[in-house]
C-alpha cells in the first residue's frame, strides 16, 4: 500500500438542504456540486499534467458517483463503484435535519461529536466499522495511479489509514465538498484544494 498514488475529492454539493445528516441518503449532485467537481478535476489536470490515473474509485451513492461521472470528462478512465467506500451511516438520524437531532435524541449529539470511534448515532456505524470497509477497499489492492471520489468521513479514515494516523485524528483529516488532496507514497502531498471549492 505504500506505493499508492492517488487524489482524494470529496463529492459536490448534493441536491437536498446543506444541514441534514446524508450518510446513505441518496439524493443526486446539485448543479453547484457538477460545477465545483469540473473545477477540481481541471485544477488536478493543470497542478499534476504527468498524473496518469489507471482507475476511478467512488462509493454506491449517486452524490459520489455523478461527481465522479464529472471528474473522469477530465480523466477518462473506467469508473468502479464499491460499497466500501460508502460514507458513514448515520443509522436512526438518516435524513433528519441537525436541529432536529438533538430534539429527537438528547446527549446522544454531543456524544457521536466527542467521540465517533466509540458512539455511534443510534442504529449507526462507528469509526470502526467504517475503517473495517476502508481496510478491506485497500486490501482490495486498487490500482496506482487512481482517483478516490467519495465522502466526508470515508475519506477522511482512509487518508488517515494511508498516512498511518490514528482513528482518533481522522476527522481532522475532513475535506470540504469538491475538494481534493493527494497522497503519494504514504506522505501528504496537497489538502484541500482548490480552495474556492
């Protein structure tokens, strides 16, 4: 796994309120998401002209796949789609609003905040479950170069996993929508980009 090359970008902008809880909610790419992952995908082409990406890599959700329907018009590549790569599930706060979260389950919010390894949302998944998925993505051997489109916290354990952090420093490893970052080699090359995204 050392040898891996890859861009991370997070999916666009979806086409449902900013503030719910997506997990494996489904809703399509918003036209903002198309636009901010054609950005992206530009801006990786120009930054790194010698990338030759063998493969795109997207979870099952059509936020992540149509954003990287968008990315390979840049980087025209076979798409294969895996649940592996699947955001977190959010269990019984699928689709519900933030505010109404802590309504509906006292403390529990603050509980997954300060400590998703450990406290899922009711019904959901941990930060374990989810990096078991991720483990198995990588021993799935992936091919080098490629691009990783999917999610908030898919790839921010697996960029912890391909850069030896701890799980518990993950979530600082979070991209925003349509941004990307790449890591070579085990070591971080660009987070974060393109900063208009």
């Amino acid at each position: 796994m050392a040898n891996l090359d890859c861009i991370l970008i997070r999916h666009g902008e979806p086409d449902c309120a900013a503030d719910i809880y997506l997990g494996h909610t489904d809703p399509i790419l918003s036209e903002l998401g198309h636009q901010q992952c054609e950005d992206t995908s530009r801006w990786c082409a120009e930054q790194w002209p010698d990338f030759r990406a063998q493969r795109i890599y997207t979870s099952e959700l059509q936020r992540a796949i149509h954003s990287a329907e968008t990315v390979s018009k840049e980087f025209p590549v076979e798409i294969s789609q895996t649940e592996q790569l699947n955001e977190v599930f959010f269990g019984d706060w699928e689709g519900l609003p933030f505010s109404e979260v802590e309504k509906a389950f006292p403390g529990a919010l603050a509980q997954w905040l300060g400590d998703p390894l450990n406290k899922p949302a009711p019904g959901g998944e941990d930060f374990y479950m989810l990096a078991q998925r991720i483990d198995a993505f990588i021993a799935s051997a992936p091919l080098s170069p490629c691009i990783i489109v999917a999610h908030y916290c898919s790839l921010a354990v697996l960029a912890a996993r391909l850069l030896n952090v701890p799980l518990t420093h993950a979530d600082r490893l979070a991209l925003q929508r349509g941004q990307c970052a790449r890591i070579k080699d085990g070591h971080l090359m660009v987070w974060g980009m393109p900063t208009h995204a």
